[in-house]
C-alpha cells in the first residue's frame, strides 16, 4: 500500500455507471422471501435472484393487467346476454 494517495481528482458516486432504463431502489423484503429466490438460483447453478425478483414482480403485474382485461370482456359478454333475454321476453 502507498503511504498517501492522490483523491484530488476523485468524484464521488457509484463506480459502475446505472444501465439506462434500470433505477436502483432499496426496498425491505421478508428473509423467507429472498432465501426462495437465492436458492432457486442455486439449484439452477448461477444466476441473479435481484433479476428473478424483478421478473416476478413484471409477471404479477401483466397477470393484473390480464385480469382486467378478461373481466371487461366477461362484463360486456354478460351485459349483452341480459339484453337479449330482456329484448325476448
């Protein structure tokens, strides 16, 4: 190790630049939770739990999205039963 080292042209921040279209954020997870994903990780042999979280997270989300879709288009399949039965009776 050197005696002294030079920071005057130091800059402050993180070492590796962010990757366009990711925001780093600190969130609390249950240990239970983590542990699920480091160990599926693991049993695939090498791999990102962080990524697999995130993939989830998107997985859940298009379901959701999914989900109001199909009951929109259950709704309008129901409302328009209900006329045809009112319209004939």
């Amino acid at each position: 190790m050197k005696r002294e080292y030079d920071f005057s042209k130091a800059r402050r921040g993180p070492v590796v630049p962010a990757v366009p279209g990711k925001t780093r954020v600190t969130i609390r997870l249950d240990n239970d939770v983590i542990e699920h994903f480091q160990n599926i990780v693991d049993r695939a042999g090498g791999g990102n739990y962080q990524t697999m979280i995130n993939a989830a997270l998107r997985e859940y989300i298009q379901g959701a999205r999914l989900e109001v879709v199909v009951r929109r288009a259950v709704r309008k399949e129901v409302e328009a039963v209900k006329g045809a039965l009112t319209r004939t009776a």
